[in-house]
C-alpha cells in the first residue's frame, strides 16, 4: 500500500512556474478577474430592480421610520431658547438669558412666520400654550428688557416650571414620545415616563390582539390544513391535481371577494343563520351573532389564510416516500405510532414554513378585521389606518406603531430566511 | 394511499372519517366562493337565498345587479381604471422581476440568499405599511393621488410574485441545453430565442398573471394613493361593503371569481407546458 502514491498527487509546484494563460498572465488572476465578470454581469441583471425597490419602497419606509421620531418644530423655529435652556437646571423658573433668547426667537419667529409652528407644537402637550405664546409675541415691541419680568408680568404662566421643562424636553430633535405613547406611555409633568391613565390605554392591548388572534388562526390553520395537505400528497397525482384546485381557486381569488362571501354567509340575516332557522336548530330570534366581531375576523381570515399554510406543507409532503410508513408498519409500529414518529417528524419543515408565512401575512392583515372585525376584532393594522387620517402628531403616532409592526414582522421573516429560506418560497 | 387489505377496523373507520374530515375542509375553502355565484342573480335586494330560488323559480332569478353594474358609469369607470393599472404594473413588474430573476438564478450572482429577501420584502412588509410610507412619500413629491403612483407601487407589490415565479421555472433549467445549441452552431442571439426564451416564456407569463391579479385586487394602498379620478373597482367595493351593501358588489365578486377561474386554468396550463418542455414528465 505504501508504496502507491495517492490518485490526484501533482508533482510540486514552484512558485516561479505558475501556470499562465496564452498571453502570459498568471492563470490564478486571468480566473479571478473572469469571476469577478461573471459576479458583476450576474449582478447588473438584478440591479434595476433592486435600485427600483430601494428608491420606491426601501427609502419611502426608512422615511417614515424617520418621521416617527423626528421632533425639530422647537428646536429649529425657537434656537436661542434651546441653546440657552440646556444649562437650566429646571428647579426654579429660569433666568434671564433664557427670557432674552425666548424674545429674541419671538422677534424672527414673527418676521418670518414661523412662531405659530413652535407655539402649535408646544400647544399639542400643553393646551393653552399656542396663545400664551403668540400673544407674549404680538406685545414684544411694547417690552423692555429685563425680558423675565417683562414676561411675568405679561402673565404669569410664564412662571410656570412645567411650560419650561416641556420646551426643554422638546429641544432634542429626536424624540421617543411617540413610542411612548405607542406602548401607553406618557411623560408627566415633571418629564418622567408614566404609563398612561387606562381608560386611554389602547395600543399595548391591541397589540397583544393582534399577535393571539394572529396565533389563533395560525393554529386552525395548521389543523385544517395538515390533513388537507397529507391528503393531497398521498393521493394519485390525476386526483390530487383536481383536488388542488379546490385549494387554489381561493388563493387565485381576490380577497374583498372571499370577505363579501363571509359577510353574506355570516350575517344574522345570512345564509348559514337562514340554514339554522330552517333546520330549527336555533330560533327565528336567537340568530347567532358571527359577524362584525372576533369570531368573524378569525373565521374569515382562516379561510383566506389556508391556502398559504397547504402549498407548503403540500410540497414538503410529497416529498416523504410512501414507504417510510410502510416500513414503520412492517417494523411492528402501529398506525398511530408510525404516524408520530416517523411521518409527523419529517413534515416539520413544513409546519414552520406555513406557520411562519400564515403569521407573518396575519398580524399585517388590515381589510379583512376593518370589514368583519367591528370594534373587538380588528388589528393593530386598523388603528394605524386610522391613526393616518388624522393631525400631524396622529400621524407620526401611526408611523411609530407602524414601526414596532414592522421591526414584529421582519423578526419573523429573518426567522423564516433562517430556518427555511425565502428562496424555497413557490406558488401553485 | 389506498386502504389496505390487513388493515383492522378500527383503521377502516379512521380512514373514512378521515376522508369525510377532508371533504368538509375542501367545502369550507370553496362554498364561500361559490355561494356568492347564484345570490348575484337574486332578484331581491337580499343578501340570502329567497324562497323562490330555493324552489328554483325562473322569476326569483333575474340579471337586475348585472345590469346596475353595466350601466353605472362610476361602477364602469373603476373598472377600466383598475384594468389600466393592472395591466401597466403587470408589464413593468414582468420586465424587472424576469431580468433580476435571471440575474439571480446565475450561480455566480454574489450575496444571493440577503438580495433575494430584499427583492421579496414587499410581499411580506404588511400593507398597510406600505401604504403609510407610499403615501407620504409621494404626497411630499406632489404625486398622490396620480395614475403614476399607484402604478409605480403596484409595480413594488407585484415584483416579488414575477422573481419567485421565474427563478422557480429556471430552477433546474438544464445548461446543457445552451452548450447543445451551441455546439450545433447556434449563436449567442439564435440561443436566446430558441433555446432559453421559449423555456422561459411558460414561467414569465405566469408571473406577470400574478403580477397583474395581485395588483387587480389590491386595495390597501390604493385606498391611500387614489383620488377620485383613479377610484379603482376594490376602492369601491371596499366603501360599498363598509356602508351599505348591495347585490351589485355581488356581481362584480362572482365576475371576479370568474376572471380567477380562467386565470387559474391559464396558469396550470402554463405549468403543464413548461414540465413537457423541460421533460419533466407527470406521471
């Protein structure tokens, strides 16, 4: 054996020999630099489109990311204030140059208009601020310094140690407050972050909604579509493709579609309670209520959902030969046990990848919940919605709220590239 | 997996529940879509089935919604809105999607798995996301509320449905078939249009029909991006359902439903065409 050089040996190399191409380059770098072609021509393909979604959608959501935290009203239309009150230590009311600045910022705010900006952003946390200010303003020609007394005597909010601490907490041009206020959270008047007073806590409690209904419909989806799927793939493939149609012509089809036909076949004067009554399973006046609450946002949504949960446990399963189970069987196991640990174990792949793609789609779901959901089932989605078609501040609070959803929805989806691959994703 | 011969009772009878347990899941998918067919034609204004199309009376039947959504100029108008928009993204969608979905399926390209999951992130970034960001973004450049815009997002919507598509049917897309045309004496460019696109085509057209249906159903962004000169017909549908619903909704969804039909035989042609072409053979 020793004496038989191993196959592939190559005789030594000497580094001055390389081996070069026709025209004398090092074949070493004549291969690395047509790689490097190769790479760069592969790459100016996708180029386009990556640009594209960068420009069109990467850069509009990295905006609004940035709106919800963005916070220069005070700092850009009232600077001198800002900069002299960041010394203050906010135990006492503040001192002349902070009075001085404050007049001096009135005095351009009025030339070019843009006070009212300061004064309306300042008003959002303390009603009543807006006319302090411009009136303090519209009478600065007739003061004289010492601008503290002047101030005082104008009136005496300006005394008022909250109105100061709010201006200095609102001089930093990043802000997390709509965050705070996304999870109910508030700053009080001493600046400190309390939670909110619970009548007006909402979003925490919708957020959590959003992910156990989101989970809920997970759930029944796995369950109605397992069988569906082991089903489809242990059938001959002429009636499994018929079969199929019946789960894909709802994926094919639009989803106002499926959620009218929900709302026709579950409202009180619907098809499914007309079917009751007709069956006397229930009375004419105890129409059961399924629609415009929990139980139809969950039905509804399972429904629109389970396409997505069949396909790929469908194509993981048809790839588990038939006769893993017979050998199982042959082994002595019976149905049951050659079930759960032989066939269940290799489907998981499967399982994640459909929990993951149904959960990921559900807690973003906004149509379905706002048309079937009424007032206990609709998503955190909704609120955003509604929170867009409001004031300035509403909508920095909905691109914060969008912003916790998404940073929610991109954990999942690293999760899924992770575990299964966005790669192995197909339709049909 | 049919039952076999030594299989005990209790198996027999697991095995018929378990096919009747799959038949009522098969009808949970499909009533809903197919109930909505025959209320279209109710001559009622209800929501329900009558007593006289229970009994099958030719009078409970009538065309009245079909008509009323015909002659609806604002119903029509949404219509050939919502198609110019399809039809517009689907086409700039299949052209980006298939040219990154080549790129992509070369094995050189670099950094594949992470620009994959960009190309894909629109599909997954919830929609009403995606509506807040467009919006802002294009009310800032004076573009809301513009046929460019809604295009140009649908556009973004619809990519990731092409690239998926795409690379799937190029996916053991066999190379010898390049190297045999060449070796035969066909050019880069005679390669191209008789070898590889003819192959591709099955795939690109697949893609652009997602492209054109998810942009058709659309209504998240739409809902945020339309003014009332590009109302498309889910807009429309979407406040028809929220206020009062009437019957005309139901027959512009079982037309809808229709379109999906024919959509869904189209593409399980086209799959069928691309397996025979590239030999994959059913069996």
């Amino acid at each position: 054996m020793a004496d038989i050089p191993a196959a592939g040996t190559v005789p030594e190399m000497r580094r001055d020999e390389e081996l070069t191409t026709a025209d004398g380059r090092p074949l070493r770098v004549a291969l690395r630099r047509s790689q490097r072609q190769l790479r760069r021509r592969a790459f100016y393909l996708v180029a386009p489109l990556l640009v594209f979604l960068l420009v069109t959608f990467g850069w509009p959501i990295a905006n609004m990311i940035a709106g919800s935290v963005y916070n220069p009203e005070v700092a850009h239309f009232l600077p001198l204030t800002s900069s002299a009150i960041s010394d203050w230590d906010g135990e006492d009311v503040p001192g002349e140059d902070v009075f001085a600045a404050m007049a001096m910022d009135m005095e351009s705010g009025l030339a070019n208009r843009t006070i009212g900006r300061a004064a309306g952003r300042i008003n959002r946390e303390i009603p009543g601020a807006r006319s302090l200010v411009m009136g303090t303003a519209r009478d600065l020609e007739d003061m004289q310094p010492p601008y503290r007394e002047a101030f005082l005597a104008e009136d005496e909010r300006w005394g008022d140690l909250e109105f100061w601490r709010l201006i200095k907490r609102e001089t930093r041009i990043v802000t997390p407050a709509y965050y705070l206020l996304a999870l109910d959270f508030e700053y009080n008047s001493r600046g400190e972050i309390v939670e909110r007073p619970e009548i007006y806590q909402v979003y925490r409690q919708l957020f959590w909604r959003t992910a156990w209904m989101s989970l809920t419909i997970t759930a029944l989806c796995v369950l109605l579509g397992y069988p569906v799927a082991h089903l489809l793939a242990t059938l001959p493939l002429k009636t499994s493709n018929v079969l199929m149609i019946l789960v894909l012509l709802p994926f094919w089809t639009s989803l106002l579609v499926r959620t009218s036909a929900w709302i026709v076949l579950l409202q009180q004067q619907g098809v499914i309670n007309d079917l009751l009554v007709w069956a006397n399973i229930i009375d004419a006046s105890g129409r059961i209520r399924m629609i415009y609450n929990q139980t139809g946002t969950i039905i509804a949504m399972t429904h629109i959902l389970l396409p997505f949960m069949i396909l790929p446990l469908y194509s993981v399963m048809k790839t588990i030969p038939p006769s893993y189970m017979r050998a199982a069987r042959s082994l002595g196991a019976t149905q049951f046990t050659a079930f759960t640990k032989v066939y269940m174990p290799l489907t998981i792949p499967g399982v994640a990848a459909g929990v993951l793609l149904v959960f990921i789609l559900a807690i973003g779901y906004y149509i379905t919940p706002a048309l079937v959901g009424g007032e206990s089932g609709i998503f955190i989605s909704n609120l955003i919605a509604q929170n867009m078609q409001g004031t300035s501040a509403q909508l920095k609070l909905a691109s914060a709220l969008a912003t916790i959803l998404l940073v929610g929805v991109l954990f999942f989806y690293w999760l899924f590239n992770k575990l299964i691959g966005v790669d192995r994703l197909k339709f049909g | 997996m049919a039952l076999p011969a030594y299989a005990g009772t209790g198996e027999r009878v697991w095995y018929y529940s378990y096919r009747v347990i799959c038949a009522l899941i098969f009808l949970f998918l499909i009533v809903p879509i197919i109930v909505i067919v025959p209320l279209s034609f109710n001559a009622r204004p209800y929501f329900t089935f009558t007593q006289g199309m229970l009994a099958l009376d030719p009078s409970a039947y009538s065309l009245r919604w079909y008509d009323a959504l015909f002659s609806s100029r604002e119903w029509m108008n949404s219509i050939r809105n919502s198609f110019f928009i399809a039809t517009s993204s689907a086409l700039i969608s299949t052209a980006l999607g298939t040219l990154a979905a080549l790129g992509l399926s070369r094995p050189q390209m670099p950094a594949r798995a992470f620009i994959t999951a960009i190309l894909i992130s629109p599909m997954i970034v919830p929609l009403i996301i995606t509506a807040a960001a467009l919006f802002s973004f294009y009310a800032r450049l004076n573009l809301a509320n513009t046929f460019f815009s809604i295009i140009m997002a649908h556009v973004v919507l619809g990519t990731p449905f092409v690239v998926i598509t795409v690379t799937a049917s190029l996916s053991g897309f066999d190379q010898q078939l390049i190297r045999a045309a060449q070796s035969l004496g066909a050019n880069q460019v005679t390669t191209f249009f008789k070898v590889i696109l003819p192959l591709l085509l099955p795939g690109v057209i697949a893609g652009g029909l997602f492209a054109f249906i998810t942009s058709l159903d659309e209504v998240v962004v739409v809902l945020f991006l339309a003014g009332p000169e590009q109302t498309p017909m889910t807009v429309r549908m979407f406040s028809g359902l929220r206020e009062e619903i009437s019957p005309t909704i139901l027959a512009l969804a079982s037309i809808l439903v229709a379109i999906s039909i024919l959509l869904l035989t189209s593409m399980e042609f086209l799959r069928r065409r691309n397996e025979r072409q590239r030999g994959i053979s059913q069996t």
